[in-house]
C-alpha cells in the first residue's frame, strides 16, 4: 500500500467544507415546507422547526460519512450555532423595529427642541429636555456609586475578612435583586418625611442604589483576575499595600473596572418606575437637576406611548425616543471599550 493511500486511510472520509451550509440551507426548505403544509403561520415556529431539522440533518449525515465520533462533535458546534442564531434573531429583530420606526421622526429639530406646549396628539416636539434630564440623572448616579462601589470592591478583595465582608456580601447579594420600583419608593418615603417636591437629583439617588450592587460586583471579579504575584512583587520590594493596590492592582484591571462600570449605567439609563416616582416628568427644559421635576428618556417614552393608543405623532415620538436611547447606550459601550483599550496594561511579546 502506498503512503498516500495509508495517510487517506487513517484520516476517513471528510464531509465538505460547505456541507453545514448545505444542510442549513435544506433544513431552512424544509422547515417552511413543514410549517406551510402544517398550516403554521408564525416565523418563530418555522425557525424553530428548521434549527431541530439542522441539528438533526448534520447528526445524519455526519455519522453516515465521518462516523459517530465525529459526527457527535458536529451536532455539538450546530448546537452552538443554533443557540448563537436563537440569540441574536430576536436583537437584530428589535434593532430592526426600532430603526424602521424611529426614524420617521427623528431629525435635528427632534433631538434640540423640547416638547413645551405641543400637546400628545399634536405633531412636533422633541426630546432635548428629555436629553438632558437623563444625561444630568445618570451622571449624579453615577457620581455617587461608581467611587463606592469601587472601594466596596477593594475592600472586600484586598481587606475583607471576617463577619463585616461577609455582611457586606451578603447585603451587596441582596441589593442586585432590589426591584428598581423598590429603590424608588425608599427615596420617596425620604422626600415625603421632609415634605420634598420632585426634583432630578431625588431620581439620581434611586439610580445610584441600582447601580452600586452592580459596580461592586464586576470590579470585584476584576480585581480577583489581577495575578497574586504582581501583588508579592510590589510588597517584596517595602512597597505599602494601599500603594501596591493604587499603583500595581487598579492600573492591571482598570480595564474591566471600567467596562463594569459602563454596564452599570446602560442598567440604570433605562429605568422608568423610579424616575416616574421621583422625577415626575417635565414638558420643559429644566437644567438644574436640584430643584423642580425633570424629563428623562426612558419616562418620556412611557409617556409618549401610553398617551399615543398606538398610533399618532406621540406613538412615532416614542419610538423615535427608544431609538436616541439604545443610540445612547451603544456609545456608552463604544467608550467604554476605547477606555479600557486605552488603559490596558502594555504587555510585550
């Protein structure tokens, strides 16, 4: 026998390159053969239906020419790519939506004038005022959490030991499940002991609740990736620890402190139930997040859709509204990723 022939011996029949392409595309056929035949009318039944029919059909096939070792090690990367297409259909779907119908709108005028005294069946308008009141309420709440989070974290990481970190654990624990409706209603029992008037920064304290728990949490796991001897290095050389942490810990994970962090306010700039609370909305510009009620993003959306019976110039604003906000937090992760590039530690070849 020649070398040749022995090489295609010990390595078996191969299915082609393009072979999952082919079977997806068949599964694809034959799922909304299926679903028409079955008089089936949704996409998501056909999807699902074409996924099994894909799993199944590489399976098949693969134990047919490659064996069942092999062919068990393609179901389980058409498992993947399944579950991966189960997950992002239903984004790109939403996104979708938003764009097509966010757009009718949204313009120059839209985004730099306020509503004033348009009223809700009446076209024109804008979201300025909504702008600005959710860009002053994160930036106070984030203000508040993001240093004491952070520290909560160094804390715990660094320092922690005994009954106190294992209290503030749990309380941290407990706090990432508080309902934002929750953390709302504590600030308004405060307001309503001192007879207080909505104002913005009231909305800021509720967000800064919601999003300390979360801060902790990804700094704390940052910190945790940060080598043990890069620690021992700097204190073998008489270095203090609250140096050690300043200069050698926080600049090796301030990357993902920082992705942590922009996480946090993408959670909190879309919370409705404690704005609606506190803030209470405003038509007009209001500027000073301390005195007065403001208008946030996602409150002007409620508001636009729920006085909008589906239709109309506030149903269109609203949309237009989601739009700016999702635009609002895609930015937010876009710097948050050139920050964390930025100051990642420089490593050699």
């Amino acid at each position: 026998m020649s070398t040749a022939a022995t090489v295609s011996t010990l390595k078996g029949a191969r299915l082609p390159k393009w072979s999952p392409y082919a079977i997806a595309a068949g599964s694809v056929a034959l799922g909304v053969g299926i679903s028409f035949a079955a008089d089936l009318h949704s996409s998501i039944q056909w999807a699902l239906i074409a996924g099994l029919l894909f799993v199944l059909g590489t399976y098949g096939i693969a134990a047919r020419v490659e064996g069942r070792r092999q062919a068990k090690d393609r179901v389980a990367t058409s498992l993947v790519w399944v579950a991966f297409l189960l997950a992002v259909v239903p984004l790109v779907s939403l996104v979708w939506s938003t764009v097509a119908r966010g757009v009718k709108v949204l313009d120059f005028y839209f985004l730099t004038h306020s509503m004033g005294l348009v009223s809700d069946d009446e076209p024109g308008g804008g979201i300025y005022h909504a702008i600005l009141g959710s860009l002053e309420q994160v930036a106070l709440a984030t203000l508040i959490a993001a240093p004491i989070g952070v520290l909560t974290a160094i804390y715990l990481v660094e320092y922690g030991r005994g009954r106190l970190a294992k209290a503030v654990t749990f309380f941290v624990d407990v706090m990432t499940g508080i309902p934002s409706i929750v953390a709302g209603l504590f600030i308004l029992s405060i307001m309503l002991m001192f007879d207080m008037e909505p104002f913005g920064f009231a909305g800021s304290l509720a967000l800064a609740i919601l999003m300390m728990p979360v801060v902790v949490r990804s700094t704390e796991e940052m910190l945790k990736l940060v080598p043990n001897e890069l620690r021992e290095a700097s204190l073998a050389l008489g270095i203090p620890k609250w140096r050690t942490i300043l200069k050698v810990v926080i600049p090796t994970s301030i990357g993902g402190i920082t992705t942590g962090i922009m996480l946090a306010v993408a959670r909190i700039a879309g919370e409705t139930a404690p704005v609606l609370l506190l803030v209470w909305g405003n038509s007009l510009i209001n500027a000073n997040p301390f005195e007065g009620a403001q208008q946030s993003l996602p409150l002007y959306i409620y508001q636009q859709y729920a006085n909008s019976a589906g239709a109309g110039a506030a149903y269109d604003r609203a949309w237009a509204a989601s739009l700016t906000l999702i635009a609002f937090v895609m930015i937010l992760n876009l710097v948050a990723r050139g920050i964390a590039r930025w100051k990642a530690p420089k490593t050699g070849r």
